[in-house]
C-alpha cells in the first residue's frame, strides 16, 4: 500500500506557513489563523475526493464512502490547532496523513469495505476557554452546558466559539458517535518524547493515553507598595505561588521511578497587579497532573493544597483550588494494536509499545469504539516549542504504517 510521500510533505510544508509571523508555529483555536488552516485543509480534502463539511461539534471531517454501508466507520485524523510557539508536526501529522491514506486509496481505485473518515477535531490543546478537545468531546457527547458557558477573557463563550468556526452548538446531539459506533479510530502523531529517538526505533505502538487532571488555584494575598511595606506585614501571593509550585515539581519528581510515574507542570501563572513596585495580591496558576495511576492523578492537586494551606496561611495567604478538566487514563485496543504492529512488520519498521504521556483526542474517540496510536520519532524528543522537528521519511513513515493498519483493519473487522 503506497502513498504520496512527497505530496505528505508539502502538504505538512504547506500548513505550517499559515501561521501567526511573530510566533511560529502559532494556529490558536477558534482564532482568525485557524479559519485560514481550516479552508486550506478543506480545500485540500475536497481536491482528494472526499466528502467534506464542518460537523455540528465544529469538527472539519472528510468522508470516503466504504463498500459496504451496513459497516460502522473506520476514523482517521488528529488536530490542525497548535499551542503558542508550537510546533510544525504534533496534530499537523495526524490530520495530513490520514488524508495522504484515504486520497492513495482513491487513486488506487481501492474500495474498502469500510467508510473511512478523516477528521481535524476542534480545539485538541488547551484553548483559551481553558478546555481541551473540544470536538473529539462533541463526538462522544461529553460537551456539558457548563463548558459550553466557559468564556475566554474577551469574554467569548465556546458555544459562540463553535459557532465561529462553522459548528452548530444547538444541534450537538447530531455529532455524538455513541458506544461500539466507530469501527476503529488510528492517530498519528509525534512522540513528543525521546524513546523512539534514542532507542532508534521507527514506529511507536501506542498501549494507553495517561489521565489528565486540569485545576486552577487561586492564592489570595494582599495587594501593597512594594516599597513602604515592610516584610513581615506582607501578604505576598507570588512568594505563596513558588512555594506550591516547588512543592509539585518535588513531589512529582519523587515518582518518576515509579512503575506509573506522575509528572505535574504549572505552565500557566496569572500575577495582580503584576507590577514591579507592587506587593502581589493575588496569583492564578493553572496545575496540571498526568500518570497512568489514575488515583494518583485525582489525589495530587487535593492533597498539594491541602499541605500546603497552613504554611500559606502563616503568610498571610488564602489558596482555594477549582477543577477545570479530568480525563482518565486511556487503553488502546488490542485489535488495533496488533494491527499497528503488523503492519510496522511487513513495511520492515522496527517498532516497540509504548504509553502515551501526552493527551489525544482518542481519550474521547475511545468512547465510541476501539483506538489505537501510531508514533514517530522527532528530533529530540521536542515538542510544544519551535524547535519541534521530524524527517520527510518519519513522516512517510507513518502515514505509511497507517494506511497498511487501515488496509488489515478493513480485511478482519466486522
Ligand atoms: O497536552 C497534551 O498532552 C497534548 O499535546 N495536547
Ligand atoms: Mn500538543
Ligand atoms: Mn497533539
């Protein structure tokens, strides 16, 4: 099963040139740039010969009829949003591949038995609204109205976000895939990390997405002059953010020999008055805490706060927390699995399983039928930076693992 590798690679060339100048590789969600990416990459499944449209969730899907209707869809895709300052390849790849795969079926004239649709599910990384995988949410029909009232600072809210980028928010429901609905749902994606790479292995076999828990902590202080106020009066709500911030990073560092480790990261830190000759009131950070131990995972943030509250309180300072988002850890099905492995085999691609520390929209997709992800190395491990980089042969690579797990796939499922 061949595919265009030079066409993939000016495709992924093409995308990554619409992008914020001043901050590449910039395609926020639900922003102006992402609409360009969006009416490139559906002109670009259109010119392939799929079916294409924006779904209700606001998901851009393309759809190649299967021979057989009475079968349930096998789903290819990943996201076009990126993070600030992000990368080239992670979603970018997952998207483009998919659509390298369905187009050399139709070249071939190959008719499969199963539909194969193509998706750049909305809103994979954190959007502005503070969530997540906003479309694979909608196709498992786990978007709530709370969420869906969750504004970004300009005071948009995700259910006008939908709409803005061609969604339909009242009609939802048309979106959702139920329970054993889908076939089989196959990513690729970059690794994000660096085993592929050191080990010099060409596929990763995706066995499970950690869980993500999300939560935002607000510590309240005292807002004062940075320079009449003397120390023991201050109530300094940044001194109380680096104080919960070193208490996460040791903590976290204390299980990464765990058979499961835990990693937490505060990527995110809001500062008022943010002065630099005013005592901080107040200070809103975003914490994040991933592992394959889902207790572990719900307990971290809790118990952080919890010890930490009477050594803030002794500064004066008040912490509170509120969950934003929760995800459980994610297994990949065994079926596809294999597939993966196989297919990796006959294309004579080393290949080794492998969790996924990063999240995907198959933490959703897996509500709706069984998932599996292939990874690629990239250039030392970077990712979410611009500095994240892959060959032309890995993204080949890929996309051709992928086409060949569509092709078994397609051959042993019902
Ligand atoms: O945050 C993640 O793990 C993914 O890259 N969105
Ligand atoms: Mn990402
Ligand atoms: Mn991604």
């Amino acid at each position: 099963m061949s595919i265009d590798a030079d066409r993939l690679w000016r495709r992924i060339e093409a995308l990554s040139k619409l992008t914020d100048p001043d901050r590449p590789w910039t395609r926020r969600s639900f922003r102006p740039r992402f609409l360009e990416g969006r009416e490139w990459l559906a002109a670009e499944f259109r010119t392939a010969g799929l079916a294409t449209g924006i779904d209700a969730g606001g998901n851009l899907v393309g759809r190649l009829a299967g021979a057989d209707p009475s079968l349930k869809p096998i789903i290819l895709g990943s996201h076009s949003d990126t993070v600030p300052s992000g990368g080239r390849y992670d979603g970018i790849l997952g998207v483009l591949a998919g659509l390298e795969v369905a187009q050399s079926f139709i070249e071939r004239g190959d008719r499969l038995r199963h539909s194969l649709e193509i998706y750049d599910f909305l809103a994979e990384e954190p959007s502005e609204f503070g969530l997540s995988c906003i479309g694979s949410r909608a196709l498992a029909g786990a978007l709530t109205g709370a969420q869906l009232a969750m504004t970004r600072p300009d005071g948009m809210t995700l259910r006008e976000g939908i709409a803005y980028v061609g969604g339909r928010p009242d009609e939802l429901g048309s979106v959702r895939r139920g329970p054993d609905s889908v076939a089989a749902y196959v990513e690729v994606h970059i690794e994000q990390g660096r085993v592929l790479e050191n080990e010099g292995v060409a596929i990763g076999v995706v066995t499970d997405i950690v869980g993500i828990r999300r939560e935002r902590i607000t510590i309240t202080g005292r807002a004062d002059h940075a320079g009449a106020t003397p120390m023991p009066l201050r109530a300094d709500a940044l001194v109380g953010a680096a104080k919960l911030i070193e208490a996460a990073y040791q903590r976290a560092s204390a299980r990464s020999r765990d058979a499961q480790p835990l990693v937490a990261t505060v990527g995110r830190i809001e500062v008022s008055p943010n002065a630099a000759n005013a005592v901080p009131g107040e200070a809103v950070l975003i914490l994040e805490a991933r592992s394959g131990d889902e207790a572990a995972v719900k307990l971290f943030g809790e118990t952080l706060v919890r010890d930490l509250t009477p050594e803030l309180a002794k500064l004066r300072l008040h912490v509170a927390s509120e969950p934003i988002s929760s995800v459980s850890p994610t297994a990949c099905a065994p079926a596809v699995r294999a597939a993966i492995a196989q297919a990796a085999a006959s294309l004579g691609l080393s290949s080794r399983e492998m969790p996924s520390g990063a999240g995907h929209d198959g933490m959703f997709v897996a509500a709706a039928g069984p998932i599996g992800m292939i990874f690629v190395p990239c250039r030392d491990g970077r990712s979410h930076a611009p500095e994240e980089a892959i060959e032309p042969h890995q993204a080949a690579d890929g996309a051709r693992v992928l086409a060949e797990t569509v092709r078994l796939l397609d051959a042993t499922l019902g």
